[in-house]
C-alpha cells in the first residue's frame, strides 16, 4: 500500500493568492513574502489551497512515499500568520526562533501572531539560515 502526499505543489497564481487574503494582516504577510523572496531570491509556489513555498526539493520518505517540497513556506491561518522553516535540527536556527516575540513556536513551524512585535533583522537572519540549512540537508 503506498501513500500519496496531499499538499502537492500547484498551478495556482501566487500574487492573485495574496490579494484574496482576507485577514487583518494581510500588509504584514506582504511584507513578509517580500522579506522571504528577497532572502531565498526563489520563485513563489503555491502547494496545496493556501501555502507559498520558496524553492524545491524531491524527497523520498522512510515510508516509501515522495515528492516536491519547499525549502521556506508562508501561509495566512486563523492564528496568524504560519513560516514553515523545515530545519528544526538547526542550533543557530533554533536560537534565533528564541528571540522572537511576538510568536508562537513549533517544531518546523513558527506563527506570527503580532507582526508588529517581530525583530525583522532577526526574522530575516533566521530565514537565511534556515534556507540555507534547508538547501544543503535536502539538495544533495
């Protein structure tokens, strides 16, 4: 029996994505989609309904199942504002994600819930690293 990923990159239009935003904060995850492009320098993807993801990666899980990937996501969520970062082995990654406020933390996941509280240098360093990591874990 294998299984099949459901979050699979798709056709969808990023910028016509961004613009249907409905929430509050929809100027801050502009802001934080250009922070991200400009870091990552990657073309913007759409996978699944409602997740951009920067740059690409195949993978083959332990459970036999593969597919595409993203190094750095954003999605706009009910909580606030979700940044997939995908390099939660990463000590520099991990201390940076310390010095943010304004957040809560997870394991690959960071949702910002008060933009306007975020240390934007420290948000940038930290989606540098953890792109870099990203790239240099899955792109070998």
């Amino acid at each position: 029996m294998s299984y099949e990923i459901k979050t699979k990159k798709s056709q969808k239009d990023v910028i016509e994505f961004i613009e249907e935003i409905e929430f509050d904060y929809k100027q801050d995850f502009k802001d934080l989609f250009n922070i991200i492009k400009e870091v990552t320098k990657e073309t913007p993807s759409i996978f699944g309904e409602n997740i951009i993801g920067f740059g690409l990666y195949s993978y083959e899980s332990k459970a036999k199942c593969s597919g595409e990937w993203f190094h750095i996501g954003i999605s706009p969520r009910k909580a606030g504002i979700s940044l997939y970062t995908m390099c939660y082995q990463n000590n520099k990654v991990n201390s940076l994600k310390e010095k943010l406020d304004g957040v809560k933390l997870g394991k690959a996941c960071i949702t910002i819930k008060k933009y306007e509280k975020v240390d934007k240098e420290v948000l940038k360093e930290l989606i540098k690293e953890a792109y870099k990591d990203s790239k240099k874990r899955y792109e070998n």
